[in-house]
C-alpha cells in the first residue's frame, strides 16, 4: 500500500505526489520544523520548506506536475495563495531543475497565483491577486496587487511593477521603473510581521501547525544550491 501523506488536526496535507508521464518519480514535501502552516493549506510532492516560512490558510503547494519546488528561508505565503508548475517545464538554479524557486524573505499575499516555471528573488514583493506566470522575478522587486506578469519575462533586481499592470513581454520588463521611496522598505515589514506572527500562531494556537506541536516530527530539508542570478 503506498504512502498517502498526513492529515493534521486542523485539515493541514502533506502527501506524496502521484506518478504521471511528467514526474515518474514518487516524493514527499520535506518542511522545516521552524515552518508554521496553517489550517486548510496543502503540500503535495517534492517541496523543500526552508526554516522560519509562513504558509497560511487553505495555501495550495502541487508539485504534482513538474520539477521540485524550494521555499527559501523567512517567506511568506499568505492565504489562499496557489503554487504549481506548468507540467514537465521548469527554470534552472546553478544546474538543477525547479519548478518554482523562491529564494528567500519573498512575501506573496492573499489569492496570489505564482505559476511556474518560476524563479522570485530575495526579499521580493508579490501583492494580492497577483498572477505570476513562467517568469523570473529579480531581487528587491515589488510587484502590486493584481498586477500580471506573464511570457517568460526576466524583471531586473530592484524594479516596480504598478497594481494592476500587465508585463508581458521583455520590452515592457526592461521599461518598468525602480521601486518608489514608499515602498522600497515595504517586504521587510512584512516579512518580519509574518515571522513573528507564525512562531506565535504555533505557540498559541491550534490552527497551526509546526515545531511546538506535540508527537510530531516534519522533515528537515536540505538545502539547494545558491541561485544563479
């Protein structure tokens, strides 16, 4: 009988992916135990979970379809946001292939669809409803609420995309502008909000899930080569 993953109290999964054409191969999340998930959120296959990540309520994470998924240290994944991967396609970190690779204090707010193919870097921004699509995002970009970004775009370190903007080809890439004053100290605000607040949640409240919960022990993850960019 194969392994069909974890059920937690508060409707929390995580379980193997099932084999396809595209991912023949059978894996389970591996989460650090420092990692707070909250009630409702799914975890399905080969996603590594770094230390002190935030995953909220009824989050969806299918690395189903494609290649693994790595969550860098200190993100954020508010509730409701979805990650998957278009299937057997993928973006390549120092030589390996991923899914989706997040590098790291990444904030994604509520309904925030990010799709991969997909590389975010360090300490970016992605607002609500946003949908980030077959894209590699750089470092220290701030990207607003419903805001499009689509078509294999490369967006530059330190760029500003508006709410509600499309970015879909290279060209408007290179055009967008740098971040605002106003918002340049925007993601580590929230970063360090949501860090807090998930070491509370899992000392204080039973709808979370993580290091203090009794008689449970997650995975500790390796950790990935350091991107390429």
């Amino acid at each position: 009988m194969p392994h069909r993953g974890v059920q937690f109290p508060f409707g929390q999964v995580m379980a193997p992916n099932p084999p396809v054409r595209e991912v023949s191969s059978v894996a389970s999340p591996h989460v650090h135990p420092t990692t707070a998930i909250g009630k409702g959120a799914t975890l399905v296959g080969d996603i590594t979970v770094d230390e002190g990540v935030f995953i909220g309520y009824y989050a969806v994470l299918r690395a189903d379809s494609a290649y693994p998924f790595y969550i860098g240290p200190k993100t954020n994944l508010q509730d409701y946001v979805l990650l998957h991967c278009h299937p057997a396609q993928f973006v390549t970190v120092r030589g390996k292939r991923m899914g989706v690779f997040i590098e790291g204090e990444v904030s994604v707010l509520h309904h925030a669809a990010v799709h991969g193919p997909l590389f975010i870097g360090r300490n970016t921004f992605i607002g609500q409803h946003a949908s980030v699509y077959d894209a590699v995002i750089g470092r220290n970009c701030v990207i607003m609420h419903g805001a499009v970004v689509t078509h294999r775009v490369q967006i530059p370190d330190g760029r500003y995309v508006a709410p509600g903007q499309a970015v879909h080809t290279q060209d408007q890439a290179d055009a967008l502008p740098p971040v605002p004053e106003e918002f340049r100290h925007l993601n580590a605000e929230i970063v360090d909000h949501y860090h807090r607040l998930g070491r509370s949640y899992i000392q204080h409240s039973p709808l979370f899930i993580g290091r203090s919960t009794p008689n449970q022990t997650l995975h500790t993850p390796e950790h990935p080569p350091a991107p390429n960019t």
